[in-house]
C-alpha cells in the first residue's frame, strides 16, 4: 500500500534502522523506544492488523513470533525476559496499520500494561 510507513520501509523508501530482512519479514529499530531493545517486526506482505490473518497467512504468523524469538536471543535478552505486543484495532492502540511486532526487553516491565 503507497499510503503504508512499514510498506514504504519495505519497499526502501524510508530509511531505518533495520536488523533482519528476508523474503518474509523485515525487523527494524523502533524510532520512540519504550525498552533499550525495542524492535518492529513487520511482514514484508501489506496485513492490517493481527485481527486480518487469513487461513493461508496462519504460516506467515507463525514465522514472525519465532523470528521475534530469535532475535530476543540474538540481542542477549532471552534468559532475563522480554515482553512482544501486538496491538490489533484503535481501541488496543495500534497506529500503524501494518500488522507489526513489538520485541522489548532490557529492563523491568510492569504489570498489568497500560
């Protein structure tokens, strides 16, 4: 979508921060960090929302929530925790609508979120 920021970081017309890109998924720095380690990890395919996966996407949901554990791994925070949001719909927050995965950790979260 020409309208879409993540679509346009994709497509690299956007310049970020970016540490992991295949034919999937693309995983990029967050520009307003709420965690000293907070990335985006975002399907390369335009999905609104996580309340929009299809049948035939079940695969591609999948791919994103084990790459979101590799890179907890890859970035050290693995054993001490790390927290994933994904904020589906206004109500729940979500800004950017590009289905999209926070990956946190580095310090201390509180509970319940927000």
């Amino acid at each position: 979508m020409k309208d879409c920021i993540f679509c346009r970081i994709v497509a690299g017309q956007i310049p970020s921060e970016i540490v992991h890109d295949d034919d999937q998924a693309l995983a990029f720095q967050d520009i307003n960090p709420q965690a000293p380690i907070h990335l985006l990890i975002i399907p390369k395919r335009h999905i609104d929302r996580l309340s929009s996966v299809t049948d035939q996407e079940q695969a591609l949901a999948g791919y994103l929530l084990h790459l979101a554990s590799r890179l907890a791994r890859e970035k050290g925070i693995a054993d001490e925790g790390f927290r994933l949001v994904v904020n589906s719909g206004p109500k729940a927050g979500q800004t950017v609508f590009h289905l999209h995965i926070h990956l946190m950790g580095g310090r201390m979260f509180d509970w319940p979120p927000g």
